[in-house]
C-alpha cells in the first residue's frame, strides 16, 4: 500500500498563538500586546522553549508559595487547617508513615497497620527512597519539611522536563507549552503527589515517539507505567492508529522497548521481594471508592455502599467501552486523528471511570489537553473547572475533620465531582469534534498532518472502516491533486506524494 508524504509548513514558521487565539492576544495585553510582524523569536537569547521552561519554573515556585502555611505549621498541627488553607501534601506524611524516617527500605521492609508495604510502583517507590537519602537528619518535624523541599526540587525538574517536551513535541507550536506552564491547576497540585515524574516520562516518550524513535518512546513510557500505570494506556491509540496506517513494525517496536523498560525496573523486586511488590496492585484492586470519582456520586445519592469488587468489574467493563468507541472513532474518522488526540481521550475516560479522582491527576491531562485541543478558551474553560474541584476537595475534608463547623458540606462537594466530570467530558467533546471534523482542528490549520504522529506523520491510510483502502487512497489522491487535504478547505494543502509502504 503507499504511504502518503507531505511538504511539512518550514521549520522556523512558528506559529504565534497571539496571531492565531483570540484569547491569547488579548492575554498578551498585560506584556505588551500581540508580537508584531517584524518581532523574531529566539534572536535575543531565549527561545520560545526557553521562555517556556523559564515560565514553568516560575509557576511551580508559585505553588510551592502557595504551600507555605502547611509547611511551615499546617502539616503538623491536626488536620484541618491544612485543609481550609488548601495546601495538603502527601508527601511530607509519607515520610513518617511509610518508614522512610526510619529507614526502612521500600518492598523489602514490613510497614505494619492495614498497608503493609508502600502502595506505589517500583519507579516511584524508587522516587521516593533517593529524596530520603538526601534529606537530612534531625528532628521529625524539620525532617519533613526538608523531604518535601526535596522532592519539591527533584519534581521542579520533571516539571521542566515536561514543559520542554511539550513544547517541542510539534516543532511549529513551541508556545503551546505554556499551556502547560501557565495552567494554575499545575501549580497547585504539582507537589501534591509524585506524579509529575509519570507525567515527565510520557511527554518525553510523546516527544520521541514525534520524532520517529519508537524504540526511545516505548523505553520511556515503559518507565512512566513503572512509575504510574496510566501511561501504559498510550500504547491503544498507538496500536490503533499503526493499524489504520499500516505501521506494524514501529508498534512492535514501541511496544517491545516499554515492555522491556517495565521489566528492567521492575523485574529485580518482583524477584526478591515479591509480597511488597504486589501491594501496588493489591491496593489499587482492594481500594474502596474513593474522593472524586462517579461512584461516590452514586454512592452518596442511593445510600449504598459499592463494593470494590463492583466498582472494579463496573469501571472496567466502561473502561472497554471506551476503547471500543475510540477503535471505531480511529477507523472511521475521514482523516487519521492525530496522536495526541486519541491520547487525551483515553487517557481522560480512565480518570473519568476509575474509583478515585485525587485532584493531582488533573497533571496526567494537562500536557496531553495542551497538544490535543491548543485554544486557550476551552482550556482554561476546563481548568477553572479543576480548580474549583480542587478547592472544593479540600473544604469538603475540613468539613469532616471540623465536625461539620466549617468546609464545604456533601452537596457542595458533589456539585464540584459534577463540574469536573462535566468539564473533563466537554473538552473530550472538543477533541472527538476536530477529529471528526478536521478543519476545526488548530494543529491542523497550518497543512500539518500530525506533529506529534513520528512515523504515522504524512503516512496514507492502509484499513478505513466501512469503506476500502482504495476508495480512501483514491480520494485522499483526488485532493491531494487540487492542493487541499480533508479537513482544509480554507486554502491550499500540501501537495502530497505517494511512496512505498512500511513492509
């Protein structure tokens, strides 16, 4: 079968979001207005990369602020107050209650009470015992405060990490980066969790995988499931968009390098301590429904309790489904989706199914939302959302911990899960909308195919659902003579040419 090869817009044609996002012009007000004609990017000694790093580090630094009152009393000081000043972190209470304080070694060493060994994969587990090393003595108050700066240090650069990658993962959007660097949800929530490192990971394996390194891609999000199980989920928009372009091998390829990076990391402690490393998995299957998800709102308005058995076989049984819509969607759209489309999505109907919602896994979504729908009004639209979801969690817990004398009572919280399930679905609405309509697609508008796409970038279509290959080559050719691509209709397309398939 041929493979459809395009004229990708010139490398230094970046795109501006102020030209291009209304919000975004009007947003740039506050530092002068919109970049002019004769403006150059990059000539006086930062990149848009740079700036968006820069940025990045500025807003994390802003979030650690934003943790001041538990740092310096909070965390300490009973359980409310870290609540009503909405600065919570799991990180400084695990230190103390999963032994690390004492020395204990992840895996191996018995924790004792009902988790008796840490719950967290091996790469973050891993994470978590090198931030101990270089904590310093003391007592056990200063000794927490200095593991969380620590971390909060090692997570800065993951979230550096991140904000590059996400900026050059498609060459002609780099301000699509700040996004990402400027959305307050990560602020907040960055140095909840160590989650930032999973995320890091699957923006660098999304930045390899756009540069046509499956082998690369697949060893990092093979790192990024050992440090979280959500990113192992990319490897279904993959498979799915290698099958309608007919791309076997680079599936294979990723596939084989993030099932070998698994095992390196995990292999050695499933081997020698194979009890603690099962507690992950026995958690997370064990795990009663929890803060944020649709089967608390189910719970709490019928009355009854769901098992965890049921919330399991429930959240799988939708979580199929979900892949089963996004196979059809991918087989049947006019035009290949783009893979950072299908990558939000799935990644958004497992955080929309799953039996919890911490407010730190809205950072699994934000790169994704930034290379899947780049307009700023609806990303900000969405995380206004989570922000007020992320308010909300927390003042629901002070209301509990108060005795019900100040916080956000059930309603209320119920109101907040309510608007991100709704917000969370309405930006994947968005992103199902510019599949099935291309035009409507920002990336796209410049006549780029799929930035992020690597070996899938430009490659014609093998299997189209509902219709043959032929008939989809014949007028995918047919436009491809007039000058225009589906989903261009505003002006000429590349010119496209057809080559030899991957055999």
């Amino acid at each position: 079968m041929p493979s459809l090869q395009k004229t990708s817009p010139p490398r230094d044609q970046v795109v501006r979001p102020t030209h291009a996002d209304e919000v975004a012009a009007r947003g740039s007000e506050l530092i002068g207005g919109p970049a002019g004609r004769r403006a150059a990017p990059g000539r006086g000694g930062l990149t848009p990369v740079g700036v968006v790093a820069l940025v990045t580090l500025g807003m994390f630094a802003l979030g650690m602020v934003q943790k001041l009152p538990c740092y310096n009393w909070a965390w300490f000081q009973g359980s409310t107050s870290q609540y009503t000043h909405a600065c919570y972190s799991d990180i400084p209470h695990l230190f103390s209650g999963r032994g690390f304080a004492d020395g204990l070694v992840p895996y191996f060493d018995r924790i004792g009470g009902d988790i008796p060994f840490l719950e967290y994969p091996v790469l973050t587990g891993l994470f978590m015992e090198v931030a101990a090393w270089l904590t310093p003595g003391g007592e056990l108050i200063a000794r927490q405060q200095s593991y969380w700066m620590v971390n909060a240090g090692l997570l800065m650069v993951c979230a550096a990490v991140l904000a590059v990658c996400v900026a050059r993962t498609h060459r002609t959007r780099p301000w699509d980066g700040l996004l990402v660097a400027l959305a307050p949800a990560f602020a907040l929530t960055a140095t909840i969790n160590w989650d930032l490192l999973a995320v890091a990971l699957t923006a660098a394996a999304m930045l390899l995988w756009s540069r046509g390194r499956p082998f690369g891609s697949g060893v990092l999000l093979g790192l990024a499931t050992a440090a979280k199980f959500y990113p192992v989920l990319l490897l279904v928009p993959l498979f799915l968009l290698c099958w309608r372009a007919g791309r076997p091998r680079a599936f294979a390829t990723a596939a084989a390098g993030a099932a070998g990076a698994w095992l390196v990391v995990n292999l050695p402690v499933m081997l020698a301590a194979p009890e603690g490393w099962r507690q992950f998995y026995v958690f997370s299957t064990e795990r009663n429904v929890d803060y944020g998800s649709i089967w608390l709102l189910i719970s709490q308005n019928t009355g009854n309790t769901i098992p965890p058995g049921t919330a399991n076989r429930g959240a799988m049984a939708l979580m199929a489904l979900a892949v089963l819509g996004l196979a059809y969607l991918t087989l049947t759209a006019p035009r290949r989706p783009r893979f950072a489309q299908l990558a939000f999505l799935i990644v958004a109907a497992f955080v929309l199914v799953n039996k919890v919602y911490s407010p730190q896994y809205v950072l699994w979504l934000v790169p994704l939302a930034a290379l899947a729908r780049p307009r700023w009004r609806d990303f900000l639209i969405w995380q206004t959302g989570e922000v007020l979801y992320f308010l909300a969690i927390w003042l629901y817990l002070a209301y509990g911990a108060s005795g019900d004398k100040q916080g956000l009572p059930g309603d209320g919280y119920q109101f907040a899960i309510v608007l991100h399930v709704l917000g969370t679905l309405w930006l994947c609405a968005l992103v199902v909308r510019d599949i099935l309509a291309p035009d409507r697609d920002e990336v796209r508008r410049d006549g780029s195919d799929d930035p992020s796409g690597g070996v899938l970038d430009g490659a014609g279509d093998v299997f189209v659902l509902g219709r043959t290959a032929r008939t989809a080559r014949t007028a995918r050719t047919a436009l491809g003579a007039l000058g225009t691509l589906p989903g261009e209709p505003d002006g000429p397309g590349p010119r496209v040419e057809w080559g030899t398939p991957e055999k």
